[in-house]
C-alpha cells in the first residue's frame, strides 16, 4: 500500500477557536473517556461557575486529545451532538486537512498500538496520571497515511465493525435483563406468603478449624462487596499464618464476610473454593438440604429486604465498624417455600447463569476483535 510521511502539524493542525463567555449564558464542556470510549458531556454551567480558565469551541470534525490521559487513549472525533459546546485548555483541537487525512481515521489510529505508543512517548511525566500530551511533541509525531480514500475506506469498515459490535453487545444485555427481570420475579413469588424460619435453623454457621502445617500450602479466600463473588487471596505456607485461626471452605457454603457483609460482601462457594480456608472474619453457614437449598438462600440475600436483615444484623456506627454479629446472623428469618419450589427455581436459576456465562463469552470475543482489526489496519 502506498504511504506518504507527514507530521501531525501538517495533516492536523491545533486549531484553537477562544471563547469569549457572557454572564447571562449557560455552557457545557465536554469531557473525554480514556480507552478510545468517546466523549461524554458535562452538565450546563454559567460562566460564573466556569471561572476564569479559557475555553474552546467545538465543533464536528474535530479530532480531540485530553493532554492530561492522551496516553491512555483518551481521543475522540467531535459529531454533530458537540456543535456549541466547548473544551478547556485540556482539550486541543486538531482540524483535518481534508486532503491528507481522515479525522475518523487519525482517532482509531490514536486509540491503539503504534499510534498510542506515539501519544505516550509524547506525554512525559513520571507517574502515569502526571503524564501531560506536549502541543509542540503532538504537532512533531510522524505518519505514514494512505491515500485519502484509503483513510476513508478503512475508517467506515472500523466504523461499521464498532457498530455490529455495539448492537451484539446491547441485545445480549437485554437478553440477560430479561432473563434477570423474569428470576427475581419468580423468586418474590415464590417467598411471597413463605413460612419464616430463622437461620440457625436451616444454616447454622458452621466452622470447621484447620490444624495448620507449617510446611503446607493453603489457599485463603475472600469475599467481594457487592455481590461479586469469592476471589482467592493469596496461596501461601501454613508459616505465613502466625495467628489467624483458619477455617475450612466447602462447596456451596454460604459465605459473609463480617466487616463488609452490609456492603454485600456475601457469596456461595463453588467447586473451585472447596478445600480453601478462611479466616475468623468469613462467617460460613452451611445449609440443611432436606429444607433449604444454598443457592435459595444465597439469592434471598440479594434482595433489598434479605440484605436489610443483613445490616440490621451488622452494629456499628461508622460504616467501616459495621460488624455482622455472630450471634445476630443465626436469628435472621428467611422465607423458606417448599423443596419443590425451590428446586424449580434453582434449575431456573442454573438457566440465567448460562445465559450470563454466554453473554460474558461473546463479550470477551468481541473485545478481542477490535484490536485484531486494528493491528491489521495500522500494523
């Protein structure tokens, strides 16, 4: 393919276009995402709360860099949603010469690989968020481009893939919504009417102490807030724990971490945890199968009223202090329909998982394909 060499001063030029603010107007600023994920807009502001820095006019067309996080692909193409709107002094303003380059073309050729590179090479500093993108280094970065129509052609192909791309991504998301919607609908009709049953009850919290050998290895589990699961903290020596007591982790435990168990720091262990420990503060309860399933339970407490019990159960007055009393978890009462009930919903419950487990599939899919093609575009 036939290139030419040109500098960013010659093909893109810093445009600036000051604007002059009046005390009985309302503007908005743009901001710019990192990663090549677009502008996004910031809410109306007077000129009395813009102050005194100097802003810019923004207009379509134009290829933006924030100099502050450029060399994390912070780049972005003005459309006609910008038309009006200004920058500040962070944002420079390139203008295409439309006879040398393709705005679009120049952003996906910034957002990634050798052109990234170009932009952090551009942006000195020592830590990452004090790299600043130079105007004067900018205008001297070197580009071999195509022929304008090249630049054309491979910049609505990109277009077209980010496009398809998008809208895979949102049908998956409605899809898994849905199904979403239709589990917890299930599950409130399920519970609605339950007898209630404390948990001590059906799943008391159970310990099981491990007798630790120095020269063995152990791995230690924790919970994430918000619902986010079990995650393995680290896999050393029964040596490094020189006063924990450790607990056994078993499959399908109900797990809380007491400090954070108001912040939704609960989970259900799976096969992969089986055989890890846990420290004094994950309080695990283990279910009574011939009553209550784990999963049921599990789901109960990522309902607005299965996590109120939590908090309630979770004294303290500064959040960080919030404890989950030991004594306190056993009296919560939980809904407990019958075991066919539950079964039903937990075959349902095993269907939205494949359906999430699908969308995170074609999620990491399609996230490899933008950089595959992009690589083939610019090398």
């Amino acid at each position: 393919m036939r290139t030419a060499t040109y500098s960013m001063a010659e093909v893109a030029p810093l445009i600036r276009r000051p604007v002059h603010l009046e005390p009985d107007c309302s503007y908005r600023e743009i901001g710019i995402r990192s990663f090549g994920k677009g502008i996004f807009h910031k809410p109306p502001a007077t000129s009395l709360q813009i102050g005194e820095k100097k802003v810019f006019a923004i207009e379509p067309g134009d290829l933006l860099f924030n100099i502050v996080f450029a060399w994390e692909g912070a780049v972005a193409v003005a459309s006609e949603d910008e038309r009006g709107m200004i920058g500040s002094h962070r944002f420079l303003t390139c203008v295409a010469d439309p006879r040398l380059a393709d705005a679009q073309y120049l952003y996906w050729y910034f957002v990634d690989g050798r052109g990234l590179k170009q932009l952090q090479i551009a942006s000195p500093g020592g830590a990452g968020r004090n790299r600043t993108l130079g105007v004067d280094k900018l205008a001297a970065i070197m580009l071999d481009l195509p022929t304008i129509e090249e630049q054309r052609r491979v910049a609505k192909k990109l277009g077209a893939t980010v496009r398809k791309i998008t809208a895979l991504r949102q049908s998956a998301e409605r899809t898994r919504q849905e199904f979403r919607a239709t589990l917890d609908s299930a599950f409130h009709k399920l519970i609605a009417g339950a007898p209630r049953v404390a948990m001590g009850e059906i799943a008391p919290i159970v310990r099981r102490p491990v007798e630790i050998d120095p020269d063995k290895t152990y791995t230690e589990i924790g919970v994430r807030s918000f619902y986010k699961g079990i995650f393995h903290r680290r896999t050393v020596q029964g040596s490094q724990f020189t006063w924990q007591k450790l607990f056994h982790i078993a499959e399908e435990d109900l797990v809380f971490s007491n400090l954070m168990a108001w912040e939704q720091a609960i989970a259900l262990a799976t096969a992969a945890d089986e055989g890890c420990v846990g420290n004094h503060r994950m309080l695990t309860c283990e279910a009574d199968r011939t009553r209550c399933l784990p999963v049921f339970l599990w789901y109960y407490f990522r309902t607005p009223e299965g996590l109120a019990q939590v908090v309630a159960a979770s004294p303290g007055s500064i959040a960080r202090n919030k404890t989950l009393s030991a004594e306190l978890l056993p009296t919560i009462a939980v809904p407990v329909p019958s075991l066919d009930a539950q079964e039903w919903f937990a075959a349902l419950h095993a269907k939205a998982n494949a359906v999430e487990l699908g969308r995170a599939e074609v999620d990491r899919a399609l996230s490899g394909l933008m950089p595959s093609l992009l690589h083939h575009a610019f090398g």
